[in-house]
C-alpha cells in the first residue's frame, strides 16, 4: 500500500511516453492528450488525470516493450498476435523459396519464424490447453511441409528433425533463468529462494497464494513464473542443479530432458512437469 503511489507515478510516466494510434473518439484532441492511455486492471469508476489536468484513457489492451498486455491480465491478445504473425511469416519462406529440404526450411525457421514465438515467453507462458496448442500448430503446419516427412506425425517429426516442441523449449528457457537467477546473473525480482540439501541439492522454495481468491485470479497466480517453475525445478536431479557454469548446466539439462519423450497427449502439449511426474510416480521395478 505504501508503494502504490510510487508505482502509479511510474506506470504514468510509461503512459505519457507511449504513441500510439489515436481512436475515433480522440482524434479531434490535442495530440499529447491521445498519447495518455492507461489498462483498467479493475472496474474503477475515478478518472485518472495527470498533473497538468490531461485524462489518461482507459484502454483494454496494450503493448508494452513487445508484448501485448490486456486489462483482464492474461496474454490471450499476445498468443494470438505472434502465432498469426509466426503464420504469415512461414507462409512468406514457402512462397519465397522454392527448396523443402529440412537445411533450408529449419534455419529460415529458427531464424524468422521461432523467435517470434518466443520473444518474452518467461513473462507470458501459456497454461490453457487451447493456447498451447495455438502455438505449436505453427511449428506442426510447418514441419509437414519439409520434404520426406509428410507420412510422420507431428512428434516423430520432431525426433526426425532434432526440434524439441515449443511448450518443452519455454519450460527449459524457465529452469536456465531460474540458475542464473540462483548465480545471481540476473535480478531475482520475484517471491523464490534457494537453498541447498545436502542430498536433493539446490532446491527452490515456493512461495504461497491465496487459494481463497477468485477463481479467475487464483489460476493465473497458479500458472505464473513464481509458482509453475519451482515444480519444474524441484524435479531435477543434484546432478543438474549442482552445475556450476552455465554451459554445463545446459548440457546437463538437454541430457536430462532427452530421457523422456517430448511426446505429450493427443488433446494438448503439457510441460516437461507432466512427464517428469508420471515417470516418478511409477513402481522401482517399473523404472
């Protein structure tokens, strides 16, 4: 509470900073007045002004250094946006070029097509089933097209090509900034500590929610990056977390992962959690 107005001057700072397109309605305004925008993240009925009596307008979506936050706080607008420009980006390499070969295809892929799928993910990592797979249908449409592997399906495409599907690649992106966030390579701006057990190793602490919010609230606290990485971490062996460099940490993790099949259900593509669980749920003599 004592931080909020110290937070409201910087977000209208941010605000006035911004230029975007004008609405209908703001187009016979001043033009430094259309610029004040600001995201309702609850249903307020005070109007915001800024010191020289300027209104900030309400808006229900906008972008912010790349990626598209909406007023309900889910990124549902931003998973539609990539996966629509990810699309017409992949459509352009086969107009463009002639060639199927997996060489060709695979590197104009990952060097115009993937980042756009995952730019920023950390911040803005799907959960809901139907978003999941929005994003790996770009990666499935487009392997299908590569010479040599139409009679495959999606995952044995994968195994084909050497490709990890997207959900597996942002779980691992998640587990190698959660390590440089324990080395400390980068701001540990979020409510995880570490500590270490002489048997399990490096271990991470979750914090805990409010399980008495609403619904709506309790499940986007529950899939954001405090809360679904220290399971993810938590699973991995002493031998992953102990690693001292960053590249041994990745080798060490790519091994680790590569034990179990990057082959997830039919109806959506759970996280690296999904698998890691089922195979430690199983009896010793099943192992």
């Amino acid at each position: 509470q004592q931080d909020q107005p110290f937070h409201k001057q910087w977000y209208q700072r941010r605000v006035r900073a911004r230029r975007q397109v004008p609405t209908i309605e703001q187009q016979d305004q001043p033009f430094h007045k259309q610029l004040l925008k600001a995201l309702p993240f609850a249903v307020e009925n005070s109007t915001y002004l800024t010191p020289n009596g300027d209104i900030i307008y309400p808006e229900m979506h906008m972008k912010d250094l790349g990626v598209m936050l909406s007023a309900d706080g889910t990124f549902s607008r931003h998973i539609t946006d990539i996966s629509k420009r990810a699309s017409i980006m992949a459509g352009w390499i086969f107009s463009a070029f002639r060639s199927r070969s997996p060489e060709i295809v695979l590197t104009l892929y990952k060097s115009l097509v993937r980042p756009i799928l995952e730019y920023c993910c950390l911040v803005w990592s799907p959960a809901k089933i139907g978003e999941i797979q929005i994003l790996e249908s770009v990666q499935r449409c487009l392997t299908r097209k590569i010479i040599g592997l139409q009679g495959l399906d999606y995952w044995q495409r994968l195994e084909k090509l050497g490709l990890m599907s997207l959900q597996r690649r942002r779980d691992r992106y998640s587990l190698i900034y959660c390590w440089k966030m324990y080395h400390k390579l980068v701001p540990a701006n979020v409510e995880m500590s570490f500590y270490y057990n002489p048997r399990l190793g490096v271990r991470l602490h979750q914090p805990k929610y409010r399980y008495w919010a609403d619904q709506k609230r309790a499940s986007q606290l529950k899939y954001s990056f405090s809360q679904r990485v220290p399971e993810l971490w938590n699973k991995l062996p002493p031998e992953v977390t102990n690693c001292v460099t960053l590249n041994s940490f990745k080798a060490a993790l790519g091994s680790f992962l590569a034990r179990y099949h990057d082959r997830p259900q039919t109806r959506g593509y759970p996280s690296v959690l999904y698998e890691i669980s089922a195979a430690s749920r199983k009896a010793p003599e099943e192992c």
